[in-house]
C-alpha cells in the first residue's frame, strides 16, 4: 500500500508545520490527506487520514476536546494538523498533552500555510510513489519473466523477494519448502506459516493473515486446472498493495508454468517411449532407435518385466492405464506402456515385483478392479520384451478376475491346466484313457488309478510310490501291471507317463 509517513511531511520546510505533541507517531503512515471542521467526523474516516482542522466548531471544555482527539486515535487517524490564527491562535495545550499520551502526531499548521498546499503537497507525495511502484512492477515482471527461463522457481522467488523487499517461500502441497529467498529461515515463522495454512479452510485462491509480530503473510495457491502445486507465502511488514498483489499474482502464474513444465515433458516422454513400444511388438523395421529408447526402462542389470492387464470394459481400460501412468511417474520410471483392445501392456523395471502389481491394482475402486485381471512375467533382458509381453499376457488370462496380479512363475506345474482350451484338451484325454482304469476300481474295489497317480508323480520310482500309497513295492508293480494291460500302453515311454499324469490332474482325481 502507497503511504506517506507523517515525518516526511513534517520534513517538507516551505510548509513550515511544527510538530507540538505525539512524536512518538511520527512513523504513522498517511493515504489520504483531508480537511474538515466536524466536530464528530468519525464516521466518515477510514484511517490513515492526515485531518485538517481549524478548530472552528473545538468543544469549549477541555474534557470534549480531549475526547475528540482520542475519538480521532481510535479511528486510525495518522496525524492531525491544526490551523492556528483563525479560531485559535495557538494548538490548545490540553490537546497537546492528550497527543503526547496517545502517540498521535498534532502539528501546527500556521496562518500563511494553506491547508491545499498541505493537503496537494501529501497527493503529489502518493501520486509519485504510486508511479514508482507501478513502474517498479514494470521492471520487475520482465526480469521474473527471463527468470523462469534461466533460473526456474528459485530465480523466480529471488526476484519477487527483491521486487517486495518481504521475505518469500513456495511450498509444496504437502507443507515442504522447496524455494524461499531468503534460504535461512526462522523456525518459529516457519511453524507460524504452516499453522496459518493449515488453519486456512477458506476455498479462495488467496489469503492473508498476521503472524504475532504483526507481518502480513500473504499466500496464493499454486494450481494449474485440478493440479495442485502448493502454495506460494509472501510474509512483509505491512499488508501487500494492489501493485504487490500484481507482483505477486504474475510470479505465481509463472511458478505454475514453470511447476507444468515436467508433467508436460513427462506426457511428452511417455508418449513418446509408448510408440517405441509399439514399433519393437508390431513391425520389422530398423528398431535400433527403439531399442535405445527402451533401455531406460530396464533396472541397472538391463532387466526387464511386463504387466499386463486384461479389462472387461473400455472404460476401465481408460482407468487402468490412468492408474499405472500415475504409479510409474511417482516411482521415477520411464513409461512404456500400449494400451489396445482393452489391454494395457506396461514395461517394469527388472527390480520391480508382483508388489507394484499389487499396489496398483488395490489402488483402483473395487468396483473396476472386479473388470480386470492382472498378470506379471518373470525377468527378461529388455531385448527379451516380445517373450516377457507373451508371458505376462498368459499370467493375466489365467487370473482371477478382481483378484490379485498373477506372477508368470506362479503358472510353473499347472500352466496348462490355468487355460480352459488346454482343460477341456486334457479332460477329453482322460475320458478316453482313464475310464477303463476308473470303471475296474468301481466294479472291483480296486485302488489302481491312485496307485497310477502316485507312480506317476513319483516319475516312475518304485519305493518313493510305494510309501505314497502305503503297499509293498511288488505289491504297487503288480497293479502297475494290471493298469498298463486295462489301458494298454506301456508306462516305461516318458511321453505316456507325462499324458496319463495331466489327464489325471485335469480330471481331479
């Protein structure tokens, strides 16, 4: 705010005011200078005011004029000018010791002294600082303006502190400094300054309070659309001016500007890695550029996962692929990622497990995650991206749909029977080899089929089945024997051995 202080205008020699009482208030600043005989003006000041008088209309008793004077205190008024050689021809003196008692600068304004000299003389003053400060803001915009390019946010609260002359601070949306100017700050203003926007439930863009020194802080949010960036605190000796406030406003848009850069360039870069992506699983074309593109996926042994998520719907596709982007920055990893025909495909870095899968996927409302089915594959070198993309589509068939990521590696042993076509392959197998062995035990009270299981599983070892199934070993061959005449084939060829054991598995028996 443009102001005057009072001991400039007793300064000002050609107008040869006198102070008489209040020195301590010399400090006071004056907005707006003003004459006026009313005896109860109150009303009608605002503060600030250096009032005129002549003292025409003064109470005749010293108690009334001493109330005036506290009466003129209580509104803020900055300073009091009396007329003397009209009305009075000296400044009362009971006026002159209230003055001194309260602190409000009361000078004399002698006969040959024009109150419009006072009042043009106080116009011109916040005229001219006015045109300083607008023209201070004309520089300093520019120079914050090249700031944000050579310099960034700390460049930018630099020279908003100097522009302000206050102290400036940006923090981020969880409370952490992450620029002020200057760098050392005390901790006590700096606990005032949280608690001030924390306590701030307002939903206004801007805000100001008092910390217990009397400083303004004056902060505005820093937000581009939904994004927020935090909050960036101005704290000065006295409230902020409307030029300030430009200052302050073009500072923040450029801290906004300057905060989007890297999502901006992250956007770009996920774009960009995504078509990569797509060229290394889709064409035959020079993919060395590709290849050297993808390399940032990989962890530091050049290794590589895939995740896939298969999605019932387009819409939770569009969510699915929202939620990994959003993962994959806050870690720090490039994106590579396809998303097609309701699938989203996301290269992970080696080092990465089924436990980011996991914090994804829980991440998204159950009532999309029930729509979706997550797979993981193993480790490969990046160049192995085609072979972990395959396996981690087979992972995602073979889980549950709204359950938790399936790891490749979890598919060891039962892969096959994790895919209905293989299944329904396998159980037509045992329709045809295992019945006969399944209607002798029925018909006969026999044990053959579990006997086949365990010799089976037990790759063909004699003792090791005979403890499973609790029989002498001659007693498990003779049953071997019975089964390989009722099926006929011969269990010592590995090929039938490995048949006859996943028809079993499918059957469930």
């Amino acid at each position: 705010m443009v102001n005057v202080p009072v001991a400039w205008v007793l300064g000002q020699s050609d107008l040869a005011l006198a102070l008489k009482g209040g020195s301590a208030g010399v400090e006071r600043e004056i907005n707006l200078a003003l004459a006026t005989e009313l005896p109860n003006p109150f009303r009608w000041l605002s503060g600030g005011e250096l009032l005129l008088t002549t003292g025409i209309r003064l109470a005749d008793t010293s108690e009334e004029r001493v109330a005036y004077l506290r009466g003129l205190d209580a509104c803020n008024v900055a300073a009091v000018g009396f007329g003397t050689g009209l009305t009075h021809p000296t400044v009362p003196d009971d006026l002159v010791r209230a003055a001194d008692e309260i602190g409000l600068p009361l000078f004399e304004v002698p006969l040959r002294t024009p109150f419009a000299a006072v009042v043009k003389r106080v116009t011109a003053r916040l005229a001219e600082q006015q045109y300083d400060a607008v023209l201070r803001a004309s520089r300093a915009q520019p120079r914050m303006t090249r700031a944000v390019v050579f310099g960034g946010a700390q460049a930018i609260v630099r020279e908003l502190a100097r522009s302000l002359a206050s102290k400036v601070l940006v923090l981020d949306p969880s409370g952490r400094v992450v620029e002020s100017h200057p760098k050392s700050l005390d901790a006590a203003l700096l606990a005032e300054i949280k608690e001030a926007l924390a306590s701030d439930t307002s939903t206004a863009s801007s805000s100001v309070s008092l910390d217990k020194t009397g400083a303004a802080i004056t902060h505005q949010r820093i937000s581009v659309g939904s994004d927020d960036h935090g909050d960036l605190v101005v704290v000065s000796k006295l409230p902020l001016s409307h030029i300030d406030q430009i200052l302050l406003g073009h500072a923040n848009s450029l801290l906004a500007l300057d905060f989007e850069k890297p999502a901006r360039l992250q956007a770009a870069q996920n774009k960009l890695n995504s078509h990569a992506l797509g060229l290394l699983l889709s064409t035959e074309a020079d993919l060395a550029p590709a290849w050297v593109q993808l390399a940032a996926a990989a962890d530091s042994r050049n290794n590589i996962r895939v995740l896939a998520a298969s999605c019932e719907t387009a819409s939770a596709t569009k969510v699915v692929a929202a939620a990994l982007e959003e993962a994959m920055n806050r870690a720090g990893h490039s994106l590579f990622m396809q998303s097609h025909d309701r699938q989203v495909i996301v290269v992970l870095p080696g080092s990465e497990d089924a436990t980011f899968a996991r914090r994804v996927s829980t991440g998204i409302a159950s009532s999309v995650r029930k729509l979706i089915r997550v797979g993981v594959s193993g480790v490969h070198p990046v160049d192995q991206v085609v072979a972990a993309v395959d396996n981690a589509k087979l992972a995602a068939s073979a889980a549950e749909r709204g359950g938790l990521p399936l790891e490749f590696s979890a598919l060891t042993g039962q892969a096959l029977l994790s895919f209905d076509a293989s299944r329904r392959i396998l159980n037509a197998v045992a329709d045809t080899m295992l019945t006969p062995v399944e209607d002798y035990d029925r018909s006969n009270g026999t044990e053959l089929l579990a006997s086949l299981r365990a010799f089976l599983e037990a790759n063909g070892h004699w003792e090791s089945a005979a403890a499973a199934t609790g029989v002498h070993r001659h007693t498990l061959r003779k049953r071997i024997s019975q089964t390989e005449a009722l099926l006929g084939c011969n269990l010592d060829i590995a090929r039938v051995r490995a048949e006859l054991l996943l028809a079993i598995m499918a059957r469930g028996s």
